[in-house]
C-alpha cells in the first residue's frame, strides 16, 4: 500500500483524548488526528519521530493524521485504518503463502447480523473467513505482542470463527505486524488473560493463526515476511 501523498516528518508530543495527537513541526505544533483506538503503548514518548500526512478536505476538522511513529531506531505503522488495505493488497499480490491464488476476495463480509469479518474468499472449494489484527507492541526485544489492552472485540471474534468451522468454513486471523525489525510473535497474555486463553481454545478448534510483518516506509507499507508464533 503505497501513501497517496508525501508525508510530513515532525516530533511527537503528546495523545490526548485518545484521537488526538501535538505534533512539532518546525516551531509550530499542529493537532493531528491519531487513528488508533488502542493503548498505543510504548509509542507515546516524547519527542520521537513521526510522520503525518496532510488532507485538506474543507469537511475535516483535522487536516493532519498520524501515520508512522519512530520508536528505537525502528518504523511502526499506528494508523488501523490502513491494516485492512495492506491485507487486501497482500491477498491480490500473493504475499501470503496460506492464503496465494485465490478465486475471489471480499472486504467486510458480514458472517451474520452481530459480526463482520475483514474478509471473505473463495479458493477452489473452500470458504475462507480472515480477520486482521493490527499489532504494534513491542515490551521484548524483537517479539512483537498483541492485544496492547483487554480486547472484547477481539474476544468475539475469535469464540464467532469457532462457530464458523462448525458450519463449514476456514478461519484465519492474521496478527499484521507494523513494526520493524520483529522476528517473532506471541499473544499478550499478561494484558489479557481471557482472550489468551480463548485463543488457545480457538487453536484446538482449527482456527489458523498467521503472523506477517511488514516493511514500512514513509513512502508505503506492504506485508514483508512471516513471523513464528511462539506460545508461552
């Protein structure tokens, strides 16, 4: 996924109220929209390199977004909204190794009226049901973690692909790691003691985990490699 328009490099000073973001550009500090609901944790410190992008769509009352945070010599991708295209671009490019040569993709597939999952897909005689997870944590060197804070959404997410493997589908999720120089994956289970648990509930089930870096750059990120899971 490439950015439509080049960004703009500042420091970060501060979050507040959870979607917005002081940056310092130059002498000037801006308010920018910061488009990730989660803790963010480890990534708020000050004075760390960030890049924004500018839209000036009379209709936004925020012209700037935050899109990439500089933390240890190392790039994180923070906007979610991004995860979903950057999956997207990775199954129509064959990036993903489980999931190559598919027959048909659908964005948001509603699997019934309380849940939709990020995608749907058709290979050959199978129907695939993927969600993605945005991952941006980092607490050890080199394992990136997820969730970041307890995670309902997520906790439905993973008991509703149990119940889609008993009517017939495939389930994937897929841990999108926006970081760099990652080699390995685990789930928090510290931060969420339930939704580990549920997870190993999941894999017995025949859930599929995935977890894929990506290469970030201010210029676009796309899916990179693919990391081991380790399970603690």
């Amino acid at each position: 996924m490439k950015f439509t328009k080049r960004l703009i490099k500042g420091k970060f000073i501060k979050r507040y109220k959870r979607f917005f973001a002081d940056i310092k550009l130059n002498k000037e500090i801006i308010v920018a929209h910061c488009p990730n609901t989660g803790s963010m944790m480890g990534l708020l410190g000050t004075n760390n390199d960030v890049w924004i992008s500018k839209n000036n769509d009379p209709k936004r009352k925020l012209k700037f977004t935050l899109e990439i945070v500089k933390v240890k010599n190392n790039l994180i991708g923070v906007n979610t909204h991004f995860a979903n295209k950057i999956v997207n671009h990775a199954l129509s490019n064959n990036l993903i190794t489980e999931l190559k040569k598919c027959d048909y993709i659908k964005p948001e597939f509603f699997f019934n009226k309380e849940t939709r999952f990020d995608f749907f897909i058709k290979k050959k005689n199978e129907k695939i049901l993927v969600e993605v997870k945005n991952v941006t944590l980092c607490r050890d060197k080199k394992i990136a973690e997820f969730p970041d804070a307890i995670t309902s959404r997520g906790l439905k997410h993973l008991k509703t692909l149990i119940d889609a493997i008993k009517k017939g589908y495939k389930s994937y999720i897929i841990f999108l790691i926006q970081m760099q120089g990652m080699e390995y994956f685990k789930i928090a289970k510290d931060i969420d003691k339930e939704y580990y648990q549920n997870y190993l509930i999941a894999k017995k089930f025949g859930v599929n985990f995935l977890a894929y870096r990506c290469k970030i750059s201010p210029k676009e990120i796309k899916i990179e490699k693919k990391l081991q899971i380790v399970d603690e």
